[in-house]
C-alpha cells in the first residue's frame, strides 16, 4: 500500500469516519517461536506480508523512553548473581531482574530490586541521568527532525511518544515501593516527576521545530486486571500537574496551533475506572482494551462515543477456532465498523496458543472490513 493510502486510512481513523475502511495492524507476537518452529514463518516481517498489514499512516518521535526511562548514559548490563538454572542480570535500566540463564527476552522476568531506594540513590544513580543538558541526548534529532519534516510534507502524521509519569516511576522505585513512597516522602517523588518534565519539555521543544505534533502517546501501563495500579487522587496529585504543563507547553509552540492534538493513554489492563480520569487531561484515545482483564470494546464505545480504541479482540477466542474467532468478529466488528475509530488486534499480544491456521483466519476475516 503506498503511503499516501496508508495516511488516508490513519486519518480516516483519527476522525472516526463512519464505514471507512479499518487500519490493518497488530499489536505483537508471542507466537513466533512455535510458528518458526512449524514452518510457517522464518521472522515476524513474514506474518505482515503474509496478511498484508498496512504501513504506517503517522510517525513518532520516540526517544523520551517506553518502558524505562530515557537515560543517557544507561546503565552497564551485566550479570550479578549466578543461580544454576537462573541469574540476576542487571539491566540497562538499573534494575535487577531474575532471568532464565544466557536468555533475556521472549518472557516476563521478575524484578527483584530497582534503582530508585530513597533521596541518595536518585541523586547517585538517577538524576544526572535524565539531565536535558546532556549533548549525547540529541545526537540523532536533526536527523530524525528533517525526516518527520519531510513526512509531514507529504500529509503523514506526526506524533511523540514518551514514557507515562507512572510507568516512569515504576520503573525506577517499583510497583510496590511507590505506593509507600508517595505517603513517605512525596517531595522525593513530587521531584522525580519534576525532572520527568523537564526532560520531556526540553526535548519534545526540538522536535517542534521540525513539525506540528498531531498526537501525544503516554506510554502508563498504569492498570492490571483489577484495575489501576495507583489511584485516581494519586494520580491526580503526582501526575497530572507535569502532564497539564507539558501539554500546555507543547500546544504554545506548536507551528500550527490550530491542529487538534491527539491524547492517547496506553493504559495496559482493566482501563475502565481511568478512562474520564484521563479524559479531565483531554485523552482522546485508549489503548490496549484487555478482555481478559474485563474490557469489552463494544460496551466502551457505547459509553464513550467519541472515543479512539485500538485492541479489544480476545487471544483466548482466537486460540479456540475459527467458529469462536467468527462469532466475536460479528459481534464486535459491524457495530465498530460502522462507529469508526477502532483499530482491531489481538488484545496484547497474540500468545503461542494460538495457532498459525487461526491467526490467518482472524485476518482474513478482519479484512472484510
């Protein structure tokens, strides 16, 4: 598909055109190794030609963190603690993980220790890390700048990508520990999501010399399968102050300040009890709508009309067959189809349960549409 198509398709999506035709996309791939294994496939860029996946309609600049935060340098990787069968590995994140001996990848680890413990540690470890006046930060932005204004240009749309204020902290203190610390010492925490800012401000300021920024995506996993991992009124007190003034920052110097700006959350989990917290920030589209954690896209979209989704389609009705995944297609994808504003996938990641056979006749199917 060319590219100009491909950003009519994201665009048509953007602005919930009702009937248009759906963006052709996944989330990612559990799966690869049994479908290598059975013969399938010989790499994942396999299954996007084999199911003609379109390409991208919108761009990210996307070098203020996903998972981690956007540390420069990172820590040094490296083995700590040989335990037969597995090893602590210091990642590049500072943080100690429990992995399988010699394999880092492909499954979950267990985080056992973070890097963030008290004031000390973040000014040691921390905090010179995400310095906005390290050189090195910026090494590759003109670069990156000049190709997302040519992209622009061409009618593409452009979008940052950073790191949410949770999944920020989360990953320096930990799940756990940061709900202690923000009873204990909300300075310290108040500060971390100060220097969060600062770098995100400084750095997204670059970009904005280059484009207009049609889209802002917070990278949160702020929930699970009970719902969110911090509460409203947390979040509300240590997060949404830095997001108001980045937000407002980024709207003062965009080049075309009559472009609407797109939120998204990427909220992992049950995202129900967020979804009007974030919309108090203006978040106009959610992501991944887990079903196993209850989300059900159909009932979302209803309650929430104006909404952009992306997600929403059960791995555990695509490992049954193709009656079951033929079942849930009918259901979801005509009332979706015809609201506008969704993009289907596999709800996070389609598992090695599910078969090759079954994956391409999920596709398939999803291609009437």
């Amino acid at each position: 598909m060319s590219l100009q198509d491909c950003i009519r398709k994201t665009r048509d999506f953007y602005t919930m055109k009702k009937n248009a035709p759906i963006l052709q996309h996944e989330f990612g791939f559990y799966s690869l190794d049994r479908w290598i294994k059975e013969g399938h496939i010989t790499c994942e860029a396999d299954i996007g030609k084999i199911c003609n996946f379109d390409g991208h309609g919108m761009y990210h600049f996307s070098d203020l963190g996903w998972c981690e935060a956007p540390m420069v340098p990172c820590f040094e990787e490296k083995i700590l603690e040989d335990r037969g069968e597995y090893e602590v590995v210091q990642d590049y994140a500072g943080r100690h993980v429990l992995c399988f001996k010699g394999r880092r990848n492909g499954f979950m680890p267990e985080y056992i220790g973070h890097p963030v413990k008290d004031r000390d540690s973040w000014e040691r470890e921390i905090k010179w890390r995400l310095s906005p006046d390290t050189p090195e930060r910026f090494n590759s932005t003109h670069q990156t700048g000049e190709r997302m204004k040519d992209l622009a240009a061409q009618g593409a749309m452009i979008g940052q990508s950073v790191i949410g204020g949770y999944m920020y902290l989360r990953s320096l203190v930990g799940p756990t520990e940061i709900l202690y610390m923000v009873y204990d010492e909300p300075d310290l925490v108040h500060e971390m999501m100060k220097t969060w800012f600062e770098v995100a401000d400084a750095t997204i300021a670059k970009h904005q010399q280059y484009a207009t920024l049609d889209e802002l995506f917070l990278a949160e996993d702020i929930c699970y399968n009970m719902g969110p991992l911090m509460s409203p009124d947390m979040m509300r007190a240590f997060l949404f102050p830095y997001y108001q003034q980045l937000i407002t920052n980024i709207k003062t110097r965009q080049l075309d300040k009559t472009r609407h700006m797109y939120l998204q959350i990427d909220s992992d989990g049950d995202c129900r009890p967020v979804i009007p917290v974030y919309q108090e920030l203006g978040a106009d589209y959610f992501s991944p709508v887990e079903v196993a954690s209850g989300c059900d896209v159909v009932a979302i979209a209803k309650q929430y009309p104006n909404l952009l989704l992306r997600g929403g389609f059960d791995k555990r009705i695509m490992a049954k067959g193709k009656d079951a995944i033929d079942r849930e297609i009918d259901r979801i994808m005509p009332f979706m189809t015809e609201r506008g504003g969704y993009i289907p996938m596999c709800d996070h990641g389609v598992p090695e349960e599910v078969s090759f056979e079954n994956f391409l006749h999920y596709r398939k199917r999803l291609r009437e549409f």
